[in-house]
C-alpha cells in the first residue's frame, strides 16, 4: 500500500485587516509623553506636546523608516540611484481617560480613532516630574494600564452586545435547512463566544483562542482589544541609563498576569529628546555612555512586527526596495504590491535569500552555486527575500 498522505496543516488566519497597509497608534492616559515620543520617532513637531490634558485631539500620522541592517547591507552592495526602506505608519491619539467608553473627555472621538488603527504603542508613564502634571494626580503605571484595559473592553462590550441584539433579532426566523441560515447561526454564536471572552474570562479578545472560522467573525467586528499591543514604559533619563525603576517588575509582573505575551519596552523621552538636540556625530559619541543608547529604532521594529509584517527586496542599479507584506502572503499578492499587474498576470518569482546574497557576495554566485530558485504560485513570502518577478503580457 502507498503511504498516507501527511494531512495539510490548514493555515492560519491572522487577526486583524488583510492588508499591507497598516497602522499603529500611540495610546495612553493625557501627559504621559505620547504625543513628545510621536515627535521623536518622526522626527517632526506635528505632535502637540502640552503640560495639560487634551492637548492633543486631532490625531496626527507620520511614516516611520524601518531600521534594517540587510537594507543598508543591499544598499552597499548595489548603490543604487534610489533607496526606499520599509515603513510603519504611527499615528498619535489623544489621551484617554477613566470614563472614555461612556463619552468622558473626549472619549467617544478618541476611541474611534483607536478603533481606526491596526495595533497599539501603549505609553506608560513611570517617572516622577513635579513639573509634568498626572491626570491622575499620582504616578502609578499598573492603575494606569488598568484604566487603558478597562475602557478598551468596555467599548468592546458595548459594540458587542448591540452587534449581537442585531444578530438575534433577525435570527429569529432561521430554519436549520438552508446553509444562509446555518451560517447565520454560527456567527450568533462565535459572537457570544466573543463576548463570554471579554465578560466571563476577562481576557482582552487578543487574547482569546479562535479557529479561523471565528477569527473571520472576529476580524469583522473591528474591536479594540482585538488589536496587538506593545507597552512602552517611560522612565526618567536616570533610570532608563542605569536600567533600573522601581515600577518595572510588577508592569512586568502585570502584563504576564493580563496580556501574557506582549512586548514591553522601557525607554525615556527625556534621553531621546537630549539625544535630538545633538549632531550626528555627538548623538553617536553619547549613545557610547552606558545605557545611554537609543530605543527608537527597537520600538520601531517591534511595531512593524507587532502587525504581522514583514519585507522582501527588490534590488538593482536603479533602486533598492524593501516591500511590506503580512507574514503569509503568496508569491502572487507579495508581486502585487508593486503593480497589480505582476499579480493578475503571474507567471514565476525568482527568489534568492538575503543570508545567501551575503555569503556568495553577488547574485552571479548565488545562481552559480544553485540557490536561485524560481517559486510559482503557492510559495509562501518570507522575510527577507529579494525576489525579481517574472509576468506575462
């Protein structure tokens, strides 16, 4: 007899928007530095930086450059005419309060723009300044982020139980014949699992456990805490050099309780912004100082993963060229986002790794040492690739 077939690992769909275009958002209570952090990850002044709440209320957006070793490594290699890296789009939401999910502040507004990202940088406060007021009165970081978690869910219940009251006002007359009503009725229940997850297990939808089948309902419902999030403490420049804050093991301790998993980044606006104000060559004489170095670069990196992204190349004389995809896509959607015809119209890819470029030292070598490979249809991207697309006319 011939051997079983192994059986195919049904993929895995991704929470979120299918889409290479994503964004993140900067969150956090009023004056814990968001909007002077937004600043100097973008290096502009759109952010408005107050010592009083509400400073902030329009959101602003900026794309950020993506920090990569290999891209400058390729850059080197081909010196082309053009250099285009990767980019995460970051957008600085105004600060939320204790109330928000009701409409106090300016809550409703503020949560549909959170709504509107893709994943959260979640600010948190960690240093005492007599001169910075809290909103709180106080600093403490785990009420804070007990604040943030709190009105994220509610608005998530909120928008859950009126989704389901819709569902089950027009399920009322559903049969168990026809497959329209079938699915119906698994959706009603995909959505009450949804809200036993946010109400009964206290657990932020991210974190929940889903079959694709519910990630599907899930992705549809746009819901806050669906989202990916990376806390980034704020410290003193004092504590962010000598790594050391008392606050730091129990935000430790209170994400491994509540969101286990999350990234959690410390970092401090007050170096950063000293940083800014230097040359280029004082910045990197400073960064030499122990525990002096800048987290900007970390944090941008870790947003981009956050939302399932990842790039591959395209390199030559003229341009070197780093695409953003999500984390699975196929050969035929990764040419795609260059030109929809390379899609419509595919025929191959050809495809060489970036560690394989690096060690031949030219794509001649690598094809000569048969590590070029042509991938059809079904090959999945990963990061890092440099690819060169062939299409039919």
């Amino acid at each position: 007899m011939p051997p079983k077939k192994a059986p195919v690992q049904e993929k895995r769909v991704l929470l979120g928007r299918p889409s290479n275009n994503l964004k993140i958002g900067i969150v956090g209570l009023p004056n814990v530095g968001k909007s002077s952090f937004f600043n100097l990850l973008s290096d502009t002044d759109l952010g408005k930086a107050a010592n009083f709440p509400y400073a902030t209320i329009n959101p602003e957006e900026a794309r950020i450059p993506v920090p990569d070793g290999r891209f400058e490594w390729l850059c080197d290699l081909y010196k082309p005419a053009s250099r285009v890296p990767a980019f995460l789009t970051c957008i600085d939401i105004a600060g939320l309060t204790a109330g928000a999910s009701t409409g106090a502040g300016l809550g409703n507004a503020f949560l549909s723009h959170v709504r509107a990202v893709d994943g959260i940088f979640q600010v948190v406060r960690a240093f005492d300044d007599p001169e910075v007021t809290h909103v709180e009165g106080d600093v403490d970081p785990l009420r804070d982020m007990e604040i943030i978690q709190t009105e994220l869910r509610l608005k998530d219940i909120e928008w859950v139980e009126k989704h389901l009251e819709g569902l089950k006002r027009t399920g009322r007359a559903l049969g168990n014949t026809s497959l329209a009503d079938k699915a119906k009725k698994e959706e009603i229940a995909i959505v009450e699992k949804v809200l036993k997850t946010l109400t009964v297990d206290n657990k932020d939808v991210r974190k929940g456990d889903w079959t694709n089948k519910e990630i599907e309902v899930v992705n549809g419902l746009s819901l806050l805490t669906a989202k990916s999030v990376t806390y980034l403490v704020n410290l003193s420049e004092k504590d962010y050099t000598r790594k050391k804050n008392k606050w730091l093991p129990k935000i430790k301790a209170w994400i491994d309780t509540n969101n286990p998993g999350d990234p959690l980044i410390p970092f401090s606006v007050a170096l950063e912004e000293r940083l800014a104000g230097l040359s280029e060559e004082e910045r990197a004489a400073a960064q030499k100082a122990p525990g002096a170095q800048s987290a900007l670069g970390k944090i941008t990196q870790a947003g981009y993963a956050s939302l399932d992204l990842i790039r591959y190349f395209t390199c030559g004389p003229d341009e070197v060229r780093a695409w953003t995809i999500r984390r699975g896509t196929k050969a035929p959607q990764a040419a795609g986002v260059i030109h929809s015809d390379f899609e419509n119209k595919f025929v191959c890819g050809e495809i060489m790794t970036y560690e394989d470029l690096k060690q031949y030292g030219s794509e001649a070598a690598v094809k000569a040492a048969g590590k070029l490979r042509q991938q059809g249809k079904p090959y999945e991207m990963v990061d890092g690739d440099i690819a060169h697309w062939k299409a039919g006319a």
